[in-house]
C-alpha cells in the first residue's frame, strides 16, 4: 500500500470511538447511519468510503453488509444497547456491533 493510504487509515483509526445508542439516535434519526457488518473491517470500510470506491460499496451492500440503518435494527440496538464502534466519513457515520457472532 502506498503512503498517502496508510496515513488515511492511521486517521481513521485514530477517530473511531465506542459509542451508544443514545450517543447514535439523533444521526439516526436524520438518515446518516450505515450499519457495517460485524464481519468486515470498520476501519477498511470507512476508508473504502473515503475513497469512494463504489464498486466494492456497492458489492458490501449487495450482500447485505452495509447499509443504512434500517427501523428494525435500530429498535434492536436501542433495546439491547450493544457495543457500538463508529466513525465519521461524511457525510456518513459508520456503526459496527461489537462481540456479535459473525
């Protein structure tokens, strides 16, 4: 990988945090969460996002492992209040589940 990569990635990482439900419903709420299944990478997403590379976006959406965070899910992590990563690339906040079997 090339340079100009790495140091994006070493960014992203350094903005990723743990957050909460309560910390995530007002983005929700204004339709700028993605979900990121618990089996891909967050930071690899978010820089794939930064990038805007949609072929491999669109390929995560195909199957179902990113998306926008729909009504369902939403009531289940404001239910449950898992542990939640994120990390802004805007105008997007990706959220990945934590501890959640793949």
């Amino acid at each position: 990988m090339d340079d100009s990569r790495e140091i994006l990635r070493a960014k992203i990482n350094g903005e990723t945090a743990q957050l909460s439900w309560g910390d995530l419903a007002l983005f929700f709420a204004r339709g700028i969460v993605i979900h990121v299944a618990p089996q891909l990478d967050l930071i690899e997403v978010a820089l794939t996002f930064s990038e805007d590379d949609k072929t491999s976006v669109n390929q995560w959406m195909q199957a179902g492992q990113v998306g926008k965070l729909d009504d369902a899910m939403a009531a289940d992590w404001a239910s449950r209040n898992p542990e939640l990563w994120a990390v802004v690339v805007a105008p997007w906040v990706l959220v990945q589940e934590r501890g959640k079997p793949h």
